[in-house]
C-alpha cells in the first residue's frame, strides 16, 4: 500500500490543468493574445504603405520609396525564425505559458517604441535604422507568439476537437487586421492626411500599450496545458529542442514550411500590396482602401470558422487540399479582378479572403500535427516562421515588382507557383503529418 501510493501520485497531477483552464478560458486566451500581436504586426503593414515611405524615405520617386518601405516590412520574416528557436526552446523547455508572456512583451515593446520614433526630417538615415530594429523587434517576438497559442488551444483540445480548438488562435490575424485598418480608418475620418503625418500615425502604436496589458492579465491567469505538464512528468524534455528537431524530424520541418506557402503568398497579396496598389496604382482615396482591407478582414474571420467546423467533419487534410487547389484556380482569375475598376477589386478581396480564412484556420493545427510534445513548440514556430519568409516577407515586394515590369498576369503565376508548392508538399506529408 506504501508503495502504491506515489505511483498514483504523478499520474494524477497532470488532471489539474484540465480543471483549472477551461474551455472558455483556454480559448480566450489564445485568441487574445494573437489578436494583440497581429494588430501590432498589422498597424506596421498599413503605416508601411501609408505613411513611411514620406516619413522614413523621403528623397527617392513614390516607387522607390515604397520597395524601400516594404524592405523594411520583410526584416520581421527574417527575425521571425529566430524567435522561434530562442522562444520554442523555452517554451519545450520551461513551459508555454511563461514564453508566451516573454513573447507577448517583446512584440509589444517594439511597437510602443516605434510609435515614440524621431523621423527622417529629424535626425536623417538613423530613423529608418531604428525603424528596422523595432521592426526586428517585433518579428522577433511574434516567432515567439504564433506557436505557443496554438499549443495553448490544441493541447487543451478534448478528443477529436483539435481541428476546432486549433483555429481560435488563428482568428487573431483577422481581428488583428480588422483593429489595425479600423484604427487608421478612424484616425483618417477625425484629421487630416497632413495630420495623420505630422502625428497621428504613431496613435496605433503608443495605444497597443493597453491591449498588452490586456492580454498580459489574461496569459498570466492561466496554467499549463496538460500535454506539456504529463512531459513534465514524464521526463520527456529533451535538452535542446532545436537540435532534436534537426537530427529527427528534418523532413517535417521542410516539408511544414512549404505546406504554409501558398497562406501566407495569399494573404501578403490580399493585404499589404492590395493596400499599396489601390492607393498607387488606382489612386483609390486612403479611407475607402481601407474600407476594402475592412471588408476583407470580416470575410477572413467568417471563414476561419465554417473550416474548423469542415474539418472536423470531413477531414483537416482533405479540406486543406481542396482549398488549396482552389488557390491556384483562383491565380488565373487575379488578373482580371485587379485591373478592371473598384467593383471587380471588392470581389477579389472577398474570394480572395474566403480562401485564406480556409488555409489559415486549418494551417496551424497543421503544423503542429507531426511533432511529438517535446519539441512542438520549437518544431510549429519554425515552420510557420519559414514559411513567413519564403511566403510572406518578399511578397508585397515581389507582386509590387511583377505587376510594375511584367503586368498582373504574373503576379498570378506567382501565387499559381505557391500553390503548386503546396500542394506537392501536403502530398508528400502523409495522412498522418498535417
């Protein structure tokens, strides 16, 4: 009986989390936390198109001005990986709550800080220098952000609902866009455009201090998720996650970062060059660009949902498929919705935002699915963050580039291309590794 009892000890401790985080609160959590940090990463996106290139990059052609501004958007893909080696090796390591809070904090500095920054006009080429630092700053720790959520949700996800708990995390890029746009909407209905330049574009990024603290109080309020604790337990952790990863799982890595590239090709088109190129190129005022990125966002959000509700029920891989060769489908239509006025531009952003909420809201489960606990922090982070830059970092440059030399017909074989590459790698994956 002595000996009975300490045996039953360690298997019971893992329960505790469960009756501690519930649903609602596991699910809030997540959610919030990555709302916060793409509304961080978002407010960056509009101001790059909007405001930086006079405010940082004065001197050069409108063209040039916005390449050199969108260079500056793309330092965050770069540092993205990064982070999620410094931030998933705590987090295999220590525990996901306590490196989401680090990771909520570093994002959340870096963009404070940019908001307080002297421009070009003030103290000459070191304002787009610290420019470039804040917005490492902020890549970093969203390296950190992204994978700890979605292990928060799945890792508390009962049987059979790791598809539907796995997209609440994802919802905080369309709510963060939806905040980041509406911001700047408001903000151009209450000043004027020499007045969001003079002052009024650093307003997103000083008050995001509140949403930090906000999502701070509700990061600290959980506990650990009971898969990591029973590895705890278990002493399953291994001493460098990262090396593990490398020595055991190269080909999930790989494969995972090429699994993402289609979303995230997607979404920079959707998003960031559509800003650009309907206030460059159309000449579309300020206020109703936004209103089209508006829309998009809500459209976005909307289905994120009906996915994890189809995923649940005819398969997360048959879905992810299907929406994925509908992307490509939907490249050779690109060119005709973007050069054939306003009207066709609204229609594209929502075909092309119902797709994207299809491949977001099933991409981070995704890549979660082939790692074992140990190193699944590390293991999500670095694919989704690789993903960032092969996908997303040189995106609005390359389409900004395609359509100004080549027209807009390749800025669609470029997402035809991304599409292929997904498609080829889900393929390769497995039933049993998306």
């Amino acid at each position: 009986m002595t000996n009975a009892m300490p045996s039953a000890s360690p298997s019971a401790e893992p329960l505790a989390p469960v009756a501690t985080n519930s649903p609602a609160r596991v699910l809030t959590a997540s959610v919030v936390g990555t709302t916060i940090e793409f509304f961080d990463f978002y407010v960056y996106a509009t101001a790059a198109v909007l405001v930086f290139p006079a405010l940082f990059f004065p001197g050069s052609d409108p063209t040039s001005a916005l390449l050199a501004s969108f260079a500056t958007f793309s330092i965050a893909f770069f540092a993205r990986p990064l982070g999620a080696v410094v931030f998933g090796h705590y987090g295999d390591r220590v525990g996901r709550k306590t490196t989401l809070v680090a990771a909520l904090l570093t994002m959340g500095v870096s963009t404070v800080v940019i908001g307080l920054l002297p421009t070009y006009e003030q103290i000459g080429v070191l304002a787009p220098l610290l420019l470039a630092l804040c917005r490492f700053g902020q890549g970093f720790g969203l390296g950190g952000e992204w994978g700890g959520a979605v292990l928060l949700a799945t890792e508390n996800a009962p049987p059979g609902k790791r598809s539907w708990y796995g997209m609440f995390p994802q919802l905080g890029a369309p709510f963060g866009l939806f905040l980041s746009s509406g911001v700047f909407w408001i903000l151009l209905h209450f000043m004027s455009q020499e007045a969001l330049l003079s002052w009024g574009w650093r307003v997103p990024f000083i008050a995001s201090i509140v949403l930090i603290a906000i999502g701070l109080w509700v990061r600290l309020s959980i506990t650990e998720t009971p898969a990591f604790q029973k590895a705890i337990d278990s002493h399953e952790r291994v001493e460098v996650p990262v090396a593990e990863l490398f020595r055991k799982h190269k080909r999930s890595l790989v494969l995972g970062t090429f699994v993402a590239l289609a979303t995230f090709v997607l979404f920079y088109i959707g998003t960031a060059y559509l800003l650009s190129y309907n206030v460059k190129v159309l000449k579309m005022p300020f206020l109703d660009a936004l209103e089209v990125q508006l829309l998009g966002s809500i459209v976005f959000g909307i289905f994120i949902v009906v996915i994890g509700k189809l995923a649940e029920r005819y398969g997360r891989r048959e879905m992810l498929i299907l929406t994925t060769a509908l992307i490509a489908a939907f490249s050779f239509i690109l060119p005709a919705l973007m050069t054939n006025g306003e009207g066709m531009i609204f229609l594209f952003v929502i075909l092309a935002m119902v797709l994207m909420g299809m491949t977001y809201g099933l991409i981070g489960t995704a890549l979660a699915a082939p790692f074992p606990t140990s190193v699944r922090y590390t293991g999500s982070s670095i694919t989704f963050n690789m993903a960032g830059i092969f996908g997303a970092s040189l995106a609005p440059y390359i389409a900004t580039y395609l359509q100004a030399t080549y027209g807009m017909t390749y800025v669609g074989y470029y997402l035809f291309l991304a599409a292929l590459v997904t498609l080829a790698c889900i393929f390769l994956s497995g039933k049993d590794k998306v």
